[in-house]
C-alpha cells in the first residue's frame, strides 16, 4: 500500500508539498530573524541617539556657561575706559571688551556695539569722541585700525537699519561739536539779552524734546528688528531658504516611534528663568582727558568725577539679521534712557566652533546628519563628517529621525536635528547575519535532500511497479507455454513427430523460468544483505567449460552461433570465484545479448577470455545488435532500470539481471565494463587472480 501510494506520488507533487514544508519552517524563522534584527537595530538607533542627545545637551552646557559670562558684565564694560576701585579711591582702566581683535564669550565674535538713546553708535574698541587717544595710551596707528573697525562693525548694524549709517552719525557728531555751548544765565546781562536768552533756550528745549521724540523712536525700531527676526525669514524663503517643515521628520525609525525623541525640541522650549537684574556702575568723564597713560591701559592713579549710577538690564537675547550675522545683545536703562548694548558675531564662526566641531569630532558624526535650524530656516546641514552646505533636494532624500534639541535661552531659536542614514548595526548583527545565513544553507541542503530521497523513492516505487508487471509477464509467458504444451501432451493432441519437440518448449521455457526465480531469489538475497559467497580457485578451462555447457543450448535455440575463444595457454590459469554467481553472471549476459542483439547480422555471441596487466583475468560477452547507448551505460546497471517503456518495449525481461551481475561482480572483488563495438556491445568482467 505505501509503495502504491509513493508510486502515485509524482516529483511535482514532491516538490510543492517539500516547498510548503520548507516554507512553514522558514517563515516563522524568517519573522523571528527579522524581529531580532530589527532589534539590534532598534538597540543601536537608541545609543546612537543617546550620544547625539549627550552632543546636543554638552554643547547648550558649554554654550549657556558662555552666555552666562557675557551676560555678568556690567554696563560700564561696554565703554573702552572703565573705573576699577572705589569713588574715593580710584583708576582707569582699559575695558576688556576693548581689545583688538575681539575677544568674545562666545566663538565668532566681530565686536561689541553699544546704541544709546539717541540711536548713536558707540564701540568699546574705540574711545568716547573727544577723548585724546594719547591720554588712554592709543598710539595714531593704532587709533586709526580701531576707528577702520568701528566703522566696519557700524556699516553692518546699519545695513541692517539698526543704528545711524556711518556719513549719518559723522554728520551729527560734527553738528554736536558746531554747536554753541550750554546757555547759561548772565547777571551783568539787559533786558533784551534776557529775553533773547529765553528765547534761545526755549527753542533749544523744543529742539531736545523733537530729538528725543525722533531717537526714541528710532531705538524702538532698532529694538524690534533686533528682537524678532521674521522679516528676515521672509525674505531668505522667498530666495528658496529649505525650510525644517518641508523635511520628513515624523517618520519614526524603523516604524517604531520614541516618543522621548519626538518631545525633546517641546522639553527644551521651556526656556530658563532668566529676570532683569540691577547694578550699580561707575563711568569716568574722560571727554578732554589730556594726561598720559601706559600703553597696556592701566593709568597712574588720578582724581578724576566719576559718575555712579544705576542700571536695569535685561537678559541677553539672540537674534539673526538679514546679513546673515548672529547678534547677542540686551536692552539697558539707565536714568530713564534706553541702551542696547551686543555684540555682532559671524554666522559661519560661531556654527563652526560651537556647533559643527564638536559634531566633527563625536561619534556620531559618522552615521548621522546634523541640521542647524533658526527657526523655521535650515541655516546648516552636514552629512556624516561633510560640513558643507547642501541643497534642499539633498536634504529632501530619505533619513530617519535620530534627535532634535532645542537650545536653552537665549538660543532657544537655534535647533540641532539629528537625522540617521545608515544605521551601522549592533553587536550582534554579525552573529545574527552568520545564523540566518547557516539556516539558509541548513533549509536549501534539507530541501534538496528530502527531493533526492523522495525523488529515488519514487523512482524506485515506479522501478518496483514496473518489475513486478514485468515479473508477471515473465512469470505468465513460460508457464502459459508450459501448460499449453503439457495439455497438449497430456491429451494426446500432439503427432509422435512434434512431441519431442514439445518436450524440448517446455524444457527450455521451465529453463527460463528457473533464470527467472533464480535471479528474483538472488535479488532478495542482495536486497537484505550482502551475498554469501563460497570463493574458491578455480581454472580459466574449467569455467569457460562450464559457461559453454550451460549457455550452448540457450544460444541455440536463440537462432545464435555461440563462438568461445580461449587460448591454451591459459587455461590452466587459476582464478578465485564462486562458481555458481560466476555462472549466473554470464548466463545473465548472455540472456541480454540474446535479447537486444535478435535482429542483428550475423546472430553471433562471442565469449572470450584474456588475462589483464593487472594480474587479473577478463572473460567477454559480445554481440552484433545495436549497442548501447552513451548516455546509458552507466544507468544499465542500476536495479529495475530498462531503456525501454514498459508500455512500449519490444523486449522481454525485468531490468534485474545487468544489475544482478554488477552486484555480483562487485562481491567476488571485480569489475564490470561495457564497451561499444562496430557493430554491437561487449561486456567485460574482470575477476582477480589468487
């Protein structure tokens, strides 16, 4: 029943029920893998994000700590001569701020600015107009470099309309110096005088009140551009500025979402309690200061008026101008007028320094991408360790979000986006990529295994199948004449002249079953183990005369000449066989040639025997039929194999015998061949010598 059901059983049934099988199996490992890699992925996303989120956080730390000390100096720093000591006992002294080139809290810094009520523009590089530079220890040259970068530092803050331009306050310097000196009252002086001086005086109230009007006002509008940056924006979108709205950053890695990193830019806009603070200054009245002063700044001691006052400053704040130039200032009373007092830094310096180095030199910088943004504005974007400015079609190509931070205020405008390319996998991806790719390997030698043993098991259920129809042929076909003929016998049917002959059809048809059992029980006897064999010594006469005698008969009445070559000289030659597998090896032979060779010319069976250089000894089996082909010499041999249909063959025969004769040969220590001749096939069998 099992050999039925295999034989029903077609290769391509095999392979999809294999195919299914390998597929439940590999499916689940498949899920399995890809969760475990997925993962590792996972794990390396949030340590890698762990780092840029330490990046992001030790750069505000060294950032605020900077604003900090910046935000510690006092109101009279932003003068080039400041009062160390006391009101009774006192000196001058340089400001810090006043070195050149500018030495700021932060990187980038151009200079330090200051914008008084009036909208006038002073530096702490440069001293107060009508101070002799001499008395403050500036050399011409050196005067002259400062005033070069005072009018630099004033054509910036200008051009983006924040203070006077540079002819603007020139001319109102020298209009302040034209003008006549403070009216005061005359005792000695008439009535008319009297009245003039009124005049005069009230005209130049209404002359201060109209300037106040007009330099508050234009403070105010100094302040407001200074305090937001809108405009700006604006403008740089509208010259195709990428924006971060326009990026993809909800989608989260891997299709996983980390809420931590999606509310880290909402944690850090919470800005710091930052109040308005007061303090009280002292300021110097150097204008007209004659007296001289060492060259690094630090004056003999000298009783001069010092002006004590008290101010209110606010916290620094942070903006971008519409050049592209970062500005950190504060808004200043003092006595009920308004100050702005910063410092302009270049863009490209601070983001190198503060920013964009540390990112260079992290580990991070290897797999991630850093984007600065002001705002809504990409004012920067790096690829892995490339710090140059891309265009907005690079920044659109697919990344993950790694992390976004906020910076602390005042920087609370500038946000570091990390974004993530190629994540390098974790640890145990390497392992994990070697597992999958053994089970791989492990799947694909499994399913080709259980293919070639199933395929054989089919093919040997269809081999089985077919030997046991050909049995039955070869089974029904002598006893069917063996019968007949023993009827005919038996009941008298048969003319004395025919029943020899008769007798001879069922002598040679109970021959060939007996061949036939014979070769059945030896192929059982195979099939549960190896053939018991009795070797024994034998002479090359002896078994040629025992070849022709059992074979002679067969051949003809085949209609075949049997023609035996044996030379004398070694007949007496000794060879080691058993005898009775030695004799069922060439009447099986024989049987073949018979069989394949029935339409050949001349009807001829040729056995021979020779000895080989080997020290063994080769008896032949030749016929003149068709031979046999090269594609089939080797599958002859195989058990149950036929080159024939079993549907169509025209020859007799189960596809026992050749391989009966291979496993025999093999058992006694030899070999078999087959060799084409022209015409026919000659099979070889070479046994050893004792």
């Amino acid at each position: 029943m099992a050999t039925l059901r295999m034989h029903a059983l077609s290769k391509r049934k095999l392979v999809a029920g294999l195919s299914l099988l390998i597929l439940a199996l590999a499916v689940p490992t498949g899920i399995l893998i890809w969760q475990a890699y997925g993962q590792l992925r996972w794990e390396s996303f949030h340590h890698y994000r762990g780092l840029a989120e330490e990046l992001a956080q030790r750069i505000d730390a060294e950032l605020i700590a900077s604003i900090a000390d910046a935000e510690s100096r006092s109101f009279a720093d932003y003068s080039f001569v400041i009062v160390e000591g006391t009101t009774e006992s006192n000196f001058l002294q340089r400001s810090p701020l006043s070195a050149l080139p500018a030495a700021g809290d932060l990187p980038g810094v151009l200079g330090h600015f200051q914008v008084d009520g009036n909208g006038n523009f002073s530096t702490p590089a440069l001293p107060q107009s009508g101070t002799t530079p001499a008395s403050v220890g500036i050399g011409p040259e050196d005067y002259e470099r400062r005033q070069r970068y005072a009018k630099q530092l004033q054509s910036v803050l200008s051009a983006n309309s924040l203070v006077q331009s540079v002819t603007a306050t020139s001319a109102s310097t020298e209009q302040r110096q034209n003008a006549p000196a403070a009216i005061s009252p005359d005792p000695g002086a008439g009535p008319a005088a009297s009245g003039e001086r009124r005049l005069v005086a009230g005209q130049a109230a209404f002359d201060a009140l109209s300037a106040q009007r007009d330099s508050a006002a234009a403070l105010t509008e100094a302040e407001d551009r200074l305090s937001a940056s809108e405009a700006g924006s604006e403008a740089r979108s509208a010259e195709g500025q990428a924006k971060v709205t326009d990026l993809d950053l909800d989608a989260p890695f891997g299709g996983k979402r980390d809420e931590r990193v999606e509310s880290a830019a909402v944690e850090q806009q919470a800005t710091n309690a930052r109040a308005t603070r007061k303090e009280r200054s002292m300021l110097p009245e150097t204008t007209g200061l004659t007296a001289a002063a060492p060259e690094e700044g630090v004056s003999e001691p000298l009783r001069l008026r010092i002006d004590t006052f008290e101010s209110e400053i606010d916290p620094l704040e942070f903006s971008l101008l519409d050049s592209g130039h970062f500005v950190l200032f504060r808004k200043v009373w003092r006595d009920r007028e308004r100050y702005i007092q910063g410092a302009l830094i270049d863009r490209n310096v601070f983001l190198e320094h503060a920013i964009i180095g540390p990112m260079r030199n992290s580990v991070a910088a290897g797999m991630s991408d850093l984007i600065v943004a002001w705002k809504n504005d990409i004012i920067h974007a790096g690829f892995g360790t490339e710090s140059a400015s891309l265009s907005y079609s690079a920044l659109e190509s697919p990344a993950a979000l790694l992390y976004r931070y906020r910076l602390s205020s005042p920087l609370d405008s500038l946000e570091l986006i990390f974004r993530v390319r190629q994540l390098p996998p974790g640890p145990g991806a390497r392992v994990l990529g070697w597992s999958t790719l053994v089970l791989a390997v492990v799947f694909c030698a499994a399913f080709l295994a259980l293919y070639r043993l199933g395929s054989s098991q089919i093919e040997l259920a269809r081999k089985q199948q077919d030997f046991v129809s050909a049995v039955s042929h070869e089974l029904k076909t002598p006893l069917t004449s063996i019968r007949m003929y023993g009827e005919m016998l038996k009941e008298g049917w048969a003319e004395p002249e025919k029943r020899q002959q008769y007798y001879e059809y069922i002598h040679d048809e109970s021959e060939r079953l007996t061949r036939l059992i014979s070769n059945v029980l030896q192929l059982a006897s195979i099939t549960r183990s190896a053939p018991s064999l009795d070797i024994k010594t034998t002479s090359i006469g002896q078994l040629i005369h025992d070849i022709e005698a059992k074979v002679s008969n067969q051949v003809q009445r085949s209609g075949f000449s049997l023609l035996i070559e044996c030379k004398d000289e070694i007949k007496q030659v000794e060879v080691a066989v058993d005898a009775d597998c030695f004799m069922q090896i060439m009447i099986n032979l024989v049987d073949n040639a018979i069989k394949f060779a029935r339409n050949a010319t001349p009807k001829v069976i040729e056995i021979s025997s020779r000895l080989t250089s080997d020290n063994g000894v080769t008896f032949s089996v030749r016929d003149y039929g068709p031979g046999v082909p090269r594609d089939q010499m080797k599958k002859i041999f195989r058990l149950f194999y036929r080159s024939e249909s079993e549907l169509t063959r025209e020859t007799v025969g189960t596809g026992i015998g050749l391989a009966i004769v291979h496993q025999l040969t093999l058992a006694m220590g030899g070999k078999i061949d087959i060799v084409n001749r022209d015409p026919g096939a000659e099979f070889s069998v070479t046994l050893p010598r004792p």
